[in-house]
C-alpha cells in the first residue's frame, strides 16, 4: 500500500510541478485579495469616535474586529480560511480530467489499492491549500512593514501550543474540502456539473463564515449560524491565538474539537460514497 | 469451469442500467501463449467484454477465469497478472516516458530502485531511449502507443489484453506496434487477447478469433478454420481448349465442393486451394487438356463476417487497401531483415 501511495503521490507533485500557470494563478488569487481587497475595503470603525478612550478604542476593536487591531489584521486571519477553500476547488477537478483521458481508467487498472489512489490526490490535494495559507500569513506580515501598506499585526506571542493549534486547524480545514471536494470529481464525471456542484456547497459556506466580515456588521443571525461554521472554526483558532481570547467565548481547543467534529463527520460520508465507486469491480 | 485455458468465459452477460443489453452470454477459451483476436464493428461488446475480462466490471452474469484465477472473486489477483493497453490514450502527457513507467511500476507495488530498472529495459525495447525524458505529450502517436504498451507490461503481466491498440495509428505505426507485439509473444510465450474492427490484423496476426456481433459470439476458429467453413477457397483454371470437358476429372479430386465451367476456364470450389492446384494441373494433363493459368483465391474474412452476421462489415471502419498493403509490407519487409 505504501509503495503505491508513493508513487502516486510523486505523480501528482510531478503534475502540480509542471504546471507553472496554475501556480501563478494559485499565488496571484491570494496576492490581490490582500493587495487590493484588504486595503481598498479597510473599515475603520475608529474614525468616527470623537477622541476617543483607550477603553472605547478596545470595545469598538473587540466589537467589530473581535480583539484584532485593524480590519487588515482581522481579514488576513479570514483569508486563510478562505484561500484554504478556494484553493481546494480544483482538486476534483483534477480527477475528472484524468477520467476524460484515460489516466483514472489506468490506474484503476493496476491492482493499486482505493485508498492509495484517494489518499494520493488528497495529499497533493491539500498540501497545496496548506502551503498558500502560510503564504498568506507571511505576506500579510511581511505587509505590516512596507509603509503605505496594510499589514498583520499580531499583538500575542505565540505560544509552541498556539502554533501548532494554527497549523492543526488549517489542515484539518483542507484536508476536510479537499476530501470533499475529491469526493464529488470521483463520484462525478462532467467539469460542468462538478463546478456547479462545487459552487453549490462552496458559496454558501464562504458567506456564511465571518471570514471576510467585520463580526460587528453582521446580523444577529448570521454571527449564531458562523459559530458553527467550519471556515469561521478554523479563524477563531486564529484570531484567537494571533490576537487574544478575551472576546472569544471558548478557548482555541474548543473550537478545534468543532472543526475536528466537522471533518470527522464529512470525511466519514465522504469516504463511504466513494468507497462504492472505488471498489475493485464497478 | 474446467479446462486449461489463459482465459476462460463462460455465458458472460452484461446489462447496464438494466436496460442496455452489451453482452449477451458471451463462451470462449483462449489458449495460453496465442495471440487471440475478438473481432466485431463498433458497438459489438468487444471493450464491454475485455473490460469484464480485466477486472474492470462486474458481469451481469456469467464467469470469467484470467490465467487460473476467477475474476470476480479475486480481482486483485486478476490485475497483478494481467496488462491492459485501453482503446483511448492513457500515457500521462505531462510526465515524462521514464517517469510514466516508474509510477506504474510504483502502482505494481514494484520498489523504485526496481522499477527504474524495468523501466530502463522497456525504454530500450519499445525504441524510446531517445525520447526517454521527453514529456509524453511531445510523443508521435505511433510512441504514444509504445510507451502505453511498455506501461501494460512493466510488472511482466502473463495475460495482455489489448484495446483496440492500433486505433487511428497510421500504417507504418500499426506495423511496429504488431512487431512488437509478436515479438514480445515469441520471447515470452505471454497470451495476447486484442480486440480490434481491422479484419486485417485479425487475419494476419491472431491464430484464432471469436467473432462478436450485437453482444454474442457469431464464431470462433483460426481465420483459415473461419474461411474453410465457407466451403473453401476458389481456384481458377485456364485451358489449352473448351474441349474435351475435364469437370468429371477434377471433380474426383478430394475436397472439391463445386466447379462451374465457362468456356476454356473452370471456377473450382475447395478446401484447400494450394494443394489442389498439382493435383489438378496432373489430372488434366493425363486427360490431354494443358493448363494455361491458375489462381487461387481464399475468402477474406469480411466474406466470413458477412457469413456469420447476415450482414456486411461496416468497411468504413477499417483502413483503406493502401493502408494494408503498406502496412503488410512494412512487417514483411522488417521480418525478412531480421531472419
């Protein structure tokens, strides 16, 4: 099983290599959403307070940036989430194109075990949306010190602890779209349908998350419905972490149990829906 | 099932969606090391039946037995001893030749310093060492296909199924994929089962082909058994003379199934065309009648679909008469510089 989960594996690094558009393309997505998206949509809550006190500068920055100092620093925490899940997106698509020429119907054919097949484009799957959200960290940051830009600004120190709760919440995310995403190239058979099927769980999940929100210009409704939404689990964690805890009703544990939950319950479905189509005879 | 066959199907029967019947209760044997042809237009149920055979799909009903081992039970089993070269390209254009063997060497559960070196030995054989490192999607089609062939026996498979392999290769790639092919046969003995519309190929290089038509077996049988059961081949003689008449000479001759007589020319129906040639040109001579001219003409195998089927071959599908003719003497010509 090892030796096969290998060699696919290389094979779809090796693609992924060849393809130096869809890396631009992957690096440019993220690099105008916090160029220009994160700096043209700089909300300022501030402004509008008349001299005001350091306590009405923190409840306004508690109220609307949940304890992050700026909207930039509290949307470069969201966009992680968000490119996780963009990013995401093609690795089904991936699969169809395979079936389309044969390479699916190849690899099929060789007694390569289900679960090197899967678990090969999964990993190349998500180590790509993993690699882009440290991008976007590190970009963010370094934007922090370019003067005339936005930036991050984080205000805690990381903990060993809070960096790996970090890094345990942006793989769980991708490797949770990623499966699901596998799931529906592997269950599908037309770039058409896949992407409208995609779309279909793609958008509603992004808009209802406070990934790229300000939390105090939400309604009421749609903060109660982001708690529970995976995308906005993993920014918590985030946030959390980057910029401290006391807005935040449950400490970064919690809400990586909830996104640990989620992906238990989705990769669970998602795996028993292809089991099925990956079976040995169809 | 009992028996010694590399392949054994035994009433095959495959339905999609309940509906479409594919495969109708499809029996034949494949002998081990022959080059075996299942042979039908488009639509037939060649690749439903191939697919079936390889691992690929359930059958409806009905059994089938790849080198000893029973399909449906242990499928698996069946894809390690099996290769399979698919109708559709599925060289991975965006890796190179080398890279492309080595995952499949990979997928084989073969170890990397291992596959590297099968890898090696195939680039070698199929003639691709120069373009060993060269992504695959810079390949002529004629490469295409050798790359994908030295893909299907990279782990040495003792069953090759091949997929309608020459499809939309020009002449001369047809003919180097069948030297290959025979000589792969020849040095290892592996059994070969090609499906193919190219009555042709069927004839030239299969010893023996099943014929397959709306899902069921028409005949199975060498082409030469095939032709024979047609009544033979016809042989036309000429003569010195009208007269005196020798068609009671002749048709003494055995295996002589019919003979029409125009003028000084007879039309001779036989088993075996060559053999009753001398055995003719004698008799007459005795009974005082010279023989001018003599042909033999043995029936094609589109005579023998046409036979089988009640219905004509759809010719469109198969190459032109230059087509063959150059791709014939290409093999012809590379199998007299070898000897």
């Amino acid at each position: 099983m090892l030796t096969e989960l290998v060699a696919l594996t290389r094979r779809e690094f090796l693609k992924l290599a060849r393809n130096p558009q869809a890396i631009f393309t992957s690096l440019l997505f993220p690099l105008v959403y916090l160029l220009l998206f994160g700096n043209g949509f700089n909300l300022n809550p501030l402004a509008e307070l008349q001299n005001p006190t350091q306590a009405q500068i923190s409840a306004a920055l508690d109220f609307y940036f949940r304890g992050a100092p700026n909207y930039y620093s509290y949307f470069s925490a969201g966009m992680v989430g968000f490119v996780v899940v963009t990013s995401t997106l093609f690795i089904g698509a991936n699969v169809i194109f395979d079936k389309l020429f044969g390479i699916f119907k190849r690899t099929r054919g060789t007694p390569a075990p289900s679960a090197a097949v899967f678990g090969s484009r999964l990993i190349a799957g998500a180590a790509q949306p993993i690699a882009l959200a440290f991008l976007v960290l590190g970009l963010a940051l370094l934007f922090a010190h370019i003067p005339g830009l936005n930036g991050l600004h984080v205000t805690q120190s990381i903990t060993p602890l809070g960096a790996g709760e970090v890094l345990a919440a942006i793989v769980l995310l991708a490797l949770m779209f990623a499966t699901l995403f596998l799931t529906f190239g592997i269950l599908l058979d037309v770039p058409q349908t896949y992407f409208a099927a995609v779309n279909l769980l793609n958008l509603p999940v992004l808009l209802t998350s406070d990934a790229l929100y300000p939390w105090g210009t939400m309604p009421g409704w749609l903060q109660t419905i982001s708690q529970y939404n995976p995308i906005s689990l993993c920014v918590n964690v985030l946030r959390e972490t980057f910029f401290g805890s006391a807005v935040y009703p449950y400490p970064p544990a919690i809400y990586l149990g909830g996104l640990l939950a989620w992906a238990a319950v989705l990769i669970g479905i998602a795996l028993l829906l292809v089991r099925r189509a990956l079976r040995p005879l169809e | 099932m009992s028996g010694e066959g590399a392949i054994i199907a035994e009433e095959l029967v495959k339905v999609y969606g309940g509906k479409v019947r594919a495969v109708e209760g499809v029996s034949f044997t494949v002998r081990p090391g022959e080059i075996f042809g299942f042979l039908g237009p488009n639509g037939a149920g060649k690749t439903t039946t191939v697919t079936m055979l390889a691992a690929g799909l359930r059958p409806t009903s009905g059994q089938a037995i790849v080198d000893g081992v029973e399909v449906s039970r242990d499928p698996e089993e069946v894809k390690r001893r099996i290769g399979v070269i698919f109708q559709e390209g599925t060289a991975d254009g965006d890796l190179t030749g080398r890279e492309n063997l080595e995952v499949a060497a990979g997928c084989y559960g073969m170890s990397r310093s291992d596959g590297k070196e099968r890898a090696t030995e195939l680039i070698d054989k199929m003639q691709l060492t120069d373009a060993a490192d060269r992504y695959a999607k810079t390949y002529s089609g004629g490469m295409r296909r050798r790359l994908e062939l030295a893909v299907g026996l990279i782990h040495r498979p003792r069953v090759l199924f091949l997929d309608e392999p020459t499809l939309g290769l020009d002449p001369q790639g047809r003919a180097g994929f069948w030297e290959f092919i025979l000589s792969l046969r020849k040095e290892t003995g592996m059994t070969v089962f090609v499906t193919t519309h190219y009555l042709d190929e069927a004839d030239g290089m299969c010893e023996r082909i099943a014929i397959i038509d709306h899902g069921r077996i028409a005949a199975t049988g060498s082409p030469a058994e095939l032709k024979d059961k047609l009544g033979g081949d016809v042989v036309t003689i000429r003569t010195s003379g009208p007269t005196p008449d020798v068609t009671p000479v002749l048709q003494a001759i055995r295996g002589v199934s019919s003979i029409t007589k125009k003028d000084d020319t007879y039309r001779v129906k036989c088993m075996q065309g060559e053999t009753f040639v001398p055995l003719a040109v004698e008799a007459a001579s005795k009974a005082g009648v010279g023989v001018t001219g003599v042909s033999v003409k043995r029936p094609s195998l589109d005579e023998v679909f046409l036979e089988f089927t009640g219905r004509e071959y759809r010719g469109e599908e198969g190459p032109t008469e230059t087509d063959k003719a150059v791709m014939m003497g290409h093999i012809r010509q590379n199998l007299r510089g070898r000897r």
